[in-house]
C-alpha cells in the first residue's frame, strides 16, 4: 500500500469498529448518530481552529510522506478527519459501557477526581504558560471543568472518566502511531517535553477535553430530543 494512505486508513480504522457495531441491538448505536454531529461539528470547529493555529505557528507539522496532501486552510484532510472519527469512537465506547456494565462512582468521588484534575490544570499553565500547545491544553480543559462543576450536567462524570480511561487503549494505539513513525511531529519548544513513549503529555489532556465536550453536546442534544418528545 502506497504509504502516502497512511493517516487515512489510521482514521478509517478508527471509526470501523464502532460503527460496525452500532447496529448492535442492545447499545442502537445508530439510533443515535443524529445528536453525536452537531456537538461534533460544534466543539470540531474550535479543535480545528486551534489546529490551524498551532500549524502556522509550528506547534506540530505533519510528515508529507504519509497524508494525501489534500489540505484545507494549510490543514491535512485525514486532520480534519480526526476530528469526525476519534469523537465518534469514543462517545461509541461511553455508550457501550453504559449499555453492558452497571458503572456507578459516586457524584462525591467524580467532583473530587474533577478538582483534582482541575488543580492540576491551574498549576501546569502556571509552571507552563510561555509553551503555546501546553497553555492552550491546559486551560481548555480547566475551562471545560469549571462549567461541569458549575453546571446542573445531565452527563454523568463518574461514567465519563471510566470511559475515557477505556479510551486511553486506542489513544495510544493511535496516537503512538502518528507520533512514533512519525506523521504527526510535535516541536518541543511549544511542550512540556515530557512524552509517555512516543506521546506527548499534553495529549492527554488534549483528549480528556475533546471526549468531554463532545459528550457535553452529546447528552444536551439527545435529552433536549427526549423532553421534546415527552412535551
């Protein structure tokens, strides 16, 4: 295969899987394609807002011997593809633990996990504000954070952290893949410097934040359809 196919086929496995099985009678996943696009076409355009910006300003790059070269706004497809397929998958994941495992971590436990990770946040953008890919991480998902704390969220969080956790499998399938060969290349002048493997610390969090918005925009969606319905 011709190796320029690669990130491409990197999405496309991605979301193979997933949909698949979405048509499994238990989870119905298909039932519910329609209120996972407009929070994915939402918190989409802000990702790939700040991935265009941290092109420009040479925050990443991405090794032309592995995309197609097919690029809107300097950005490749197979990027803006990335923001459709890993969204997808993980909200597929979040779904399918609801549906077959009886999850539950206390509403105490999930805002102390969240305060936590919020502290955490606060101190890294302190200790890292002069790097752009950490300070943008960092904050973004403070914010996000913050609104959930504030916020009456019909998403349980409990649940979200023990899917994300799940989803930590393919992120470093995935993201180990585009770092180590690599397609994706980070410039540690705009980073912690620190990586687990190949990956980049801040990815993580880059992660956590992109799963956590779309599933905020995901249940907002498919409960607005339910009291809609039930009005």
């Amino acid at each position: 295969m011709d190796k320029h196919y690669t990130y491409l086929l990197i999405n496309v496995l991605t979301v193979l899987f997933p949909i698949f099985l979405s048509f499994d009678k238990k989870v119905s996943f298909f039932k519910k394609w329609k209120f996972i696009l407009p929070g994915m076409f939402l918190s989409g355009s802000l990702y790939l807002l700040w991935d265009y910006l941290f092109t420009i300003n040479q925050v990443w790059s991405f090794n032309p011997d592995y995309i197609l070269g097919i690029k809107f706004f300097g950005l490749p497809l197979e990027e803006i593809l990335f923001f459709i397929t890993v969204p997808f998958a993980c909200i597929f994941i979040y779904e399918c633990l609801l549906c077959y495992f009886k999850l539950y971590i206390s509403r105490n436990i999930s805002k102390m996990i969240s305060y936590i990770l919020l502290l955490l946040c606060i101190v890294l953008v302190f200790l890292y504000h002069d790097r752009l890919y950490s300070l943008i991480n960092f904050s973004t998902l403070a914010i996000i954070l913050v609104f959930t704390l504030l916020k009456d969220m019909k998403l349980d969080m409990g649940k979200f952290f023990v899917a994300y956790l799940v989803s930590l499998i393919p992120f470093y399938i995935v993201n180990g893949i585009l770092t180590a060969i690599p397609i994706v290349s980070y410039n540690n002048a705009e980073n912690m410097g620190f990586r687990v493997g190949t990956v980049p610390f801040e990815d993580h969090f880059y992660s956590m934040s992109l799963i956590l918005l779309n599933l905020i925009f995901f249940e907002y969606f498919r409960n607005k359809k339910t009291h809609a319905t039930a009005s």
